[in-house]
C-alpha cells in the first residue's frame, strides 16, 4: 500500500493518505463507473408524504426477556457498545423487511448476563428453498462492536456479566420469494434454563433489487486473503453480494500492460495484445474477464466496473521503461510516448469487440499536487484520448478546471474520484452535465467530524450506511478506500462491511423509487427522501431508527402499496419548540458582558465553541472542536455596529463546522449575520449553509461593507436546525475564513 501526505492549504497541513491500487500477480485494481448514459429519473411530481418515527418501533426490549436475561434489539446501524442496556420500552419478537434479493440483519443484544445459552433458529416455513437464514455472534474491538463471528444454528453463545452480546440474524430473501409476512421461531436455551421462543416475522416486499450494483466504488483489498482456503468465486460472490467492488476484479490475472503487452510470455510482445491463451481458464485474462467483468459463466452480470491497470505509484505515472524505451522525465520522450501510445490503441483494440469498454477504465494519476502536477495530468489524459479515444480514465482528483482545460488543450476524466473534504460542487456539476464525466467519493481515515468516516471502529454504523445517501445528494456514483481489507476479518465481514452493504442497498432502493441514477442539475423523484436524511457532506441524519422507518415506507412505495414518496420528519425527543430563537456567537465569559443580551428587544442566547450536546441538543461539531487555539473568538470595538455585529466566532484554519439546534418541525425564516466589523476579508470568501441551502454563498466582505447579513426560508424536518460554517471555497479552491456572528429563527407561515 502507498501512502502519502501533503499540503492541501495555506493555513495548515491537510494529510491524505491517498488512494492507490496494488497489483500482484498482475491483479488488476478497480475504480468503476456505470457505462451505460445517465439516466434522468422521472422528474420531482412525485408526491411526497412525512414519515414520523416511532422511537420505540426499531429500539426496544423483547417482552419476551426473562427476568434475569435481558433481550433487547436496535437497529444494526446503531453499533453497541459494552455499556449500552436494554431500553424500558418493549415489544414482542423481532421484525425485519426486505426485497427479494436482499440481506437483511436483524440484531438482539443479551445480557449482561452469565453462563451460557445455545441459539437456534428454523427457517421461514413459507420463503422458499432458496433462503438463507443464518446467525452470528458479534463482538467488540475498544468497547464497539465489529467483529462477527458465524454461529451455526444450534451453537452455543457465551455470555458476559458485564456487557451486552449482540446475536445477529441475517436473511438472505430469494428470487420468487411469495411478498407478505414470514414468520419463524428464534429459540434461546439457557444452560439449566428454559427455552426461550422468539418470533421473527419478515415482510417481503413485492420486488427485487437489482442483480447489478448501481453504486460503483473501489475497495484495495486481496482476494487472496479474502478466499483463504476457499475459492475465487466464493470471494468475489460474498464482494458482490455485499456490493463491494474490489480493485482485483480479474485476480490472479489482469489487462496490465505487464501481462498483455510488454511480457516476456508473449511471442508477440511490444506488437499486439496478447490474453494469455496458453493458460488455463483459472489464470488467463482472457476467460477471467469474461467471467468477472461480464458475469459469464459466474452471476450473469459481473462487476459493475474494472480496474485495467494503474499509475506506477503516488508519484510516478508511468513506468521508467517501456517495450525497451527510456520514459525521461514523466511527460516521456518521443519513443517511448510513441510505444506507450501502441499499447493504449492496442488494448482498446482488444476491449472494444469483447465488450469491456463500457466497465473498465485505466487510472492514471493519484492525486496530483500542484500546479506541474496538473499539467502532467492534462498531458496524460491527452496522450491517451489520441492513442485510444473510447478507453474510459481515472484520476484521484476532484474535478479540476487547472487539469480539464489546461492551455494546453482541453481534456476530462471519464472519473474524478474526489476525496470528501475537497469537493466542489459546481465544477463538478459542470463537468458531469456538460462532458458526461463521473465522480466518485474517497474516505481517509483521519476525516473529522462533522463527515462521514466508515473507516474506523469507534464510529456509529451510520458513518457506513450513509454514504451513498450522501452522494445521491451530490449526483456521486460510487465510494472508494485505499484499505478495503480493514473491513475484513480475514474471510469474514466485520460489523463495517455489513453496514456498507446496508447503505448500498438503501441506494438500489432509491434507484428502483427514481427509475435510475439522478440527473445532474434538476430536481428528481427520490430527491425529498434523499434530502430529508443527507442535505449535505456534514448534515445528515444520525438516527438509525429514523433511517430504518423511512427506508421501510421506501420499500412499501417501490412495491405499489403506499402512493407517495416517504420523506422523514421527525421532532426528537427534547427539541425546542416552535417559536423565535435568537443566538449570538461569541467568547461566552467575554464581551458582550451585557446578560441577558438584549438588542432591539429580543433576548440572544450566547454560544461560544461547545461542542455538540445530545442532552440539550445545541453546540459544534468538526474537526477543530475542543482545540481553543484554532477555535478562536473575536470581538472588534468599532463605532455604528450593533454588539451582535461586533462579536463573532471563527475557525482559523477555515475548515467546515457544523452547528446544530434541536427544534421542532416547521418552516422557519433564518437570519445569519457573518464578517467582522474592523476588517474586510477580499481573499477568504464566506460560506453558510442552512439545512442545506446556501444562504451565504462564497461572498467576499471588504473594508466599505465588513459584515453581510443573509435570510432564507427553509422547511425543517428532521427535528434539528444544522448550520454549516466556513470550508472551502469555489471561487478561491481554497479553506476561508467565515466569521459567524449571530442567527435569528422565526416561525414562518
């Protein structure tokens, strides 16, 4: 694995370890992209329906628990930890729902408690043949769970005195599969002990999610390790039956240039493309591709894209020699350029006729760094376009106007595959509908709050399952890791893997509810339900229970039982209630001293740098929370400014953070006042964003006019006002300072 860090702004280091894909044995690494055109849903007439959680529907204790044996369920997306205990509320037995086609867990927790018990569980009389019903027994890695080991029906489950034990079922439902309720019996039998009998009722939803995975990705991970002493095909079949793209799609073989072109095995090497015929079906590019990118003789429809070969390393595109050429510096002399050019037009010669165009790309650079970076990506991606014009590209790289219209001649990527803290919106919008270019997203692992990070143990299984939410937001196609092994045990899932299958399920639900992916630039059908969990790249829902309420009425629309699309809205418990809340951001032991603050007649509430408190449900989240000397205060004595104006709260190195307020359900009218009174900032544009609308947009302060104020409307429906503030800006591509003064609410009609 390579790995590197550099500077990303001029404030402070931001280090990412960036993507790579390793090949061995000539494995070839994958970053996939739909071939097929964009498709536009059914536009955004589709009318919509607020979904209210219950909170004890998903999260509650089993009413069929023994007084010393706690048995309790919550959604598997709300990872358990060593001191979570049963809730008061209870209902009987567990529910789950499912498409055909799909796995589906349910977990109950038991315990604390001693001994132990054996865990059976018969199958669903009426789902038939086809099914699979198995168990697990999960475990915890720092006090969160992860780690699942597969429990076979009738094993024995050891308890612990001091913490929970997660038993997972999981349902695999078959094609032809009857819709309606299933029941089954889940039987528990304490050593000494009486059984216990658990109902399990699943709902079949009267579809079937697709065989083919819509949202695309790339995971390094070996195939190897993954098969153990089983086979390739079961370790690709468990990768695609999670939705899981691995970069080694045609492991033990591939399309590198290593193998199929300038190869001591070839007899016609440097000439003509060659795809191994003398090897075996098991070894040769030629029937692996076949199998794997085209599903022929496997599943039928293979992965949805594959990695042909890739960049030498992080800073080194091409090989130093090529076909008997000496590369010189990275832009290549004429020889060598000519033969690399050869190569390019002979694979495309050979993808072409086989069908692979459409699923398999080539990933030139990682993650260029500057300004002569840039311009070798551009160089790059020209070379290739007039060797092999329908050969699909790929760079780790946010869409870039310095790479795709370069001076040297305009060029894009069929794949921008943009690390979640840079992306820009706009520009990528602009490529994506103008050049028909995709981009994909990438997690690191030291992403902050308030983004998504799957990468680590102690996270909410949220930060999995959330992601292709997020990007449907974003018109992303497909997630991508450096490390995909980190969510494996060997040849087992760990807790992460089976989340990130969960969240790339929820996006064939909304693929089926859309009729296809969503356009760039208009408004969709799945779009309310998408933006009601997921508004922006830090605002999204971390109530599981809320997300399983919703995706249930998603399946219950996509089947034709509910007319309207369901959208959440949900007041938690402890929100404020509607009404007129006024705040001014400032230093809470400093100036203004005035308490109460009152400024033309209303009361303002002072909020420094808190962090974020579920109790109260107001305060900050980000990456710079708790650190004083970045999270800085400010209070500027100038003459014709209100104390609201001249107070104000900053993050110094610019990075995004995000405010939220626990608040009733309505539409609200929202004021935001941001600048500083003794200083224009020409450089740092300020941002705000409300519920995901932009309400101040990259807009400059100056010394005529320091201070902006900016109002909008917005429908609240999650039961949490968020406030986005600062990041980077789409004018500068750069972190700016946003100076946050104060924020009025009022109920709006």
């Amino acid at each position: 694995m390579i790995a590197r860090a550099h500077q990303r702004t001029r404030r402070a280091a931001l280090a990412l370890a960036l993507l790579t894909a390793c090949s061995s044995n000539g494995a070839t690494g994958d970053a996939r992209r739909d071939g097929s055109p964009p498709h536009d849903g059914p536009g955004s007439d589709v009318p919509v329906e607020p979904v209210k959680p219950d909170p004890t529907e998903f999260t509650y204790k089993l009413s069929e628990s023994p007084a010393a044996l706690p048995l309790w369920t919550t959604p598997c997306a709300n990872k358990v930890r060593t001191a979570d205990r049963a809730p008061d509320a209870a209902r009987s037995g567990l529910r789950l729902s499912a498409a055909r086609r799909e796995l589906e867990p349910v977990q109950l927790v038991i315990g604390p408690a001693s001994g132990t018990l054996v865990a059976k569980i018969d199958p669903f009389p009426t789902l038939g043949a086809a099914q699979r019903v198995t168990l697990a027994v999960a475990s915890y890695e720092g006090g969160w769970e992860e780690h699942l080991q597969p429990l076979p029906s009738g094993g024995t489950v050891t308890l612990s005195a001091t913490s929970g034990v997660p038993l997972w079922l999981t349902v695999l439902v078959p094609e032809g599969a009857p819709a309606g309720e299933h029941k089954t019996t889940l039987t528990l039998t304490p050593a000494g002990g009486a059984a216990i009998a658990i109902p399990v009722t699943l709902t079949v939803f009267n579809f079937d999610l697709p065989k083919e995975i819509h949202f695309d990705g790339q995971l390094n991970l070996s195939i190897a390790t993954l098969k153990g002493s089983g086979t390739v095909d079961a370790a690709k079949t468990l990768l695609h039956e999670h939705r899981l793209t691995p970069t080694s799609v045609t492991w033990p073989s591939g399309f590198s240039y290593t193998i199929t072109w300038d190869s001591g095995a070839s007899p016609t090497r440097c000439s003509a493309f060659w795809d191994e015929p003398t090897e075996g079906p098991d070894y040769s590019i030629k029937e692996l591709a076949k199998r794997y990118v085209l599903g022929q003789g496997w599943n039928g429809v293979g992965f949805p894209s594959a990695q042909l070969f890739q960049f030498v390393d992080n800073s080194t595109p091409r090989p130093a020699t090529f076909c008997g050429a000496s590369r010189g510096d990275h832009y290549g002399t004429a020889e060598y350029n000519g033969k690399w050019s050869q190569f390019l037009a002979g694979l495309q010669g050979y993808l072409e006729p086989n069908g692979y165009l459409a699923k398999t790309y080539y990933y030139v650079q990682n993650e260029p760094q500057d300004a002569a970076d840039y311009k070798l990506a551009a160089h790059l991606c020209r070379l290739t376009r007039q060797a092999a014009p329908k050969l699909r590209i790929a760079i780790s790289e946010e869409p870039k106007k310095e790479i795709a219209e370069e001076a040297g001649g305009a060029c894009g990527y069929d794949i921008w595959i943009a690390h979640v803290r840079a992306y820009q919106q706009d520009y990528a919008w602009q490529r994506q509908k103008d050049h028909g270019e995709t981009v994909w997203l990438y997690s690191l692992d030291q992403d902050p709050d308030p983004y998504f990070n799957p990468t680590l143990v102690d996270r909410s299984g949220m930060h999995q399952r959330i992601i292709p939410w997020v990007s449907w937001h974003y018109r992303a196609r497909g997630w991508a890791y450096y490390d995909g092994g980190r969510f494996f045990d060997g040849t087992l899932p760990s807790y992460r893997a089976e989340l990130l299958r969960e969240g790339f399920e929820d996006y064939e639900y909304l693929w089926l509810a859309n009729k296809g992916h969503p356009g760039v630039g208009v408004k969709q059908a799945a779009d309310p339900t998408v933006d009601s969990v997921a508004s922006s790249l830090t605002s999204w829902t971390k109530n599981a229970d809320a997300l399983m309420a919703l995706r249930h009425e998603l399946g219950r629309y996509i089947e034709g039982s509910r007319a309207t699309l369901p959208v959440l809205q949900s007041s938690s418990p402890g929100a404020r209630p509607r009404g007129e809340y006024h705040f001014n951001f400032q230093d809470p032991k400093g100036k203004p001293a005035a308490s109460p603050l009152v400024v033309d007649g209303k009361t303002y509430v002072k909020v420094g740098w808190d962090k974020y408190d579920p109790q109260t449900q107001l305060g900050w989240s980000g990456e710079n929370i708790g650190k004083p000397t970045i999270t800085l205060y400010g209070y500027d004595e100038v003459a014709g400014y209100s104390e609201l104006q001249k107070s104000y709260i900053y993050d110094d190195y610019g990075r995004p953070n995000l405010f939220e307020l626990g608040l009733e359900n309505g539409r609200y009218s929202v004021t935001v006042g941001v600048g500083r009174p003794a200083k224009g900032y020409p450089s740092d544009p300020h941002n705000v964003t409300v519920e995901g609308v932009k309400v101040v947009n990259d807009e400059l302060t100056t010394t005529a006019q320091p201070v902006i104020e900016r109002t909008v409307t917005i429908d609240l429906k999650d039961g949490s006002l968020s406030l986005e503030v600062g990041g980077k800006s789409q004018k500068t591509g750069d972190f700016a300072y946003t100076f946050l003064a104060y924020l009025k609410i009022v109920p709006a009609s």
